[in-house]
C-alpha cells in the first residue's frame, strides 16, 4: 500500500503561510536548501528545478502529487499550469475546471479518492502538498508528516491543519539540524 506524506513547511508557530497566502517568509537556503534539493527534489516545482539545474534529475521518494486549489492558484495566476509535470498532479476543487491535461481536478471525496490512490499497486509514495483545508479533510488518511519548521514566528495566517477538535497521535522518527536554523521533523502516525 501506498504512503501518503503531508510535506509542507511552517513557521515554528504552526502557520504554512499569511493570512493572504504568502510563504515568502519561508526562507530557501543554505544547507537546508542544498538537502531539499538533494533529498526531495520532486517537490520543487518545474521553473524552479530548471533555474536550479534539477531538470531530469530522478523523483527520490514521491510520484505524485496532491494539492487543494489555493495550493495551486498562485501557480496557475502566473500562467504556471502543470507545476509538476515530473508528478501525477491532483488538485482538489469544487468550482476549477480542467485547465491542463496534465493535472487532474478531482471534484468528489477527498479521502474517498486518496484512499484509492494508496491502494493502487507499485509507485512511489503520494504527496500532500497542501493546503490547510485539504490536510484538514485527509488527517485521517494522513501516514507521515515531514515538516521544515523555518526559524521565524509570524504570528497569525494559515495552519497547518484547518480542522475539527480531534487529537491524532504521530511519533518522531527523524529530525535534521540545519546551520540556517531551520528543521525537517518527520512524524510517522502512531495508530
């Protein structure tokens, strides 16, 4: 069975952007950075894995990719379609329609849907890129969390999870140190 991770990154407060959106307050860099590339570097969308020089190198641990609308809206504001076309890309939303073969708009049942993918045989692990709402709706779907805490507290804006009241236990299994301060914690699901 397929593994479904929820890699994001957030500031040491708990929020993964604004309350507008932004997440230019997560700052790629230095080392960390470096072991982004190195470790994950199918989590870099296409423009920035060409201007880094990541073009054809191999997906490490995912091959696709999930994602609600406001986690794809800034890419598709910018004429930025297919961001992943290295992945399987689904984007969860109930009002976008097909803009780019592709990237598939799943409309139904996120959990629903997830579950189907995990049950398909072979690949590599699934993707949750994002947002709130959808890592909200998929907890329960939700195997491993691997989070980049970066070195800042911004107060207010986007949580990691918009959910109901509803403890889920996850057990440290790996943290890395970075000289620029930040941290990639993963947290594999405990029941």
């Amino acid at each position: 069975m397929r593994k479904l991770s929820y890699f994001v990154g957030s500031s040491i407060d708990g929020f993964i952007a604004s309350p507008d959106g932004q997440h230019d307050f997560l700052a790629f860099e230095g080392d960390f950075a470096a072991a982004v590339m190195a470790d994950y570097p199918e989590t870099l969308p296409a423009p920035a894995r060409e201007s880094l020089g990541l073009t054809g190198v191999a997906n490490k641990r995912f091959d696709t990719i999930v994602m609600g609308r406001g986690t794809y809206d800034p890419g598709l504001a910018v004429g930025l379609t297919s961001p992943y076309p290295h992945l399987e890309q689904y984007v969860f939303s109930r009002t976008l329609t097909q803009v780019d073969p592709e990237v598939e708009i799943v409309t139904g049942d996120p959990a629903g849907f997830v579950r189907g993918l995990k049950r398909q045989e072979g690949g590599m692990e699934i993707w949750l890129s994002g947002g709130a709402g959808l890592a909200g709706e998929l907890l329960e779907e939700i195997d491993e969390l691997i989070v980049k805490v970066y070195p800042v507290v911004v107060g207010t804006g986007i949580p990691l999870f918009r959910s109901p009241f509803a403890p889920h236990g996850f057990a440290v299994t790996d943290v890395h140190t970075f000289a620029t301060g930040a941290l990639i914690t993963t947290y594999t699901r405990t029941v």
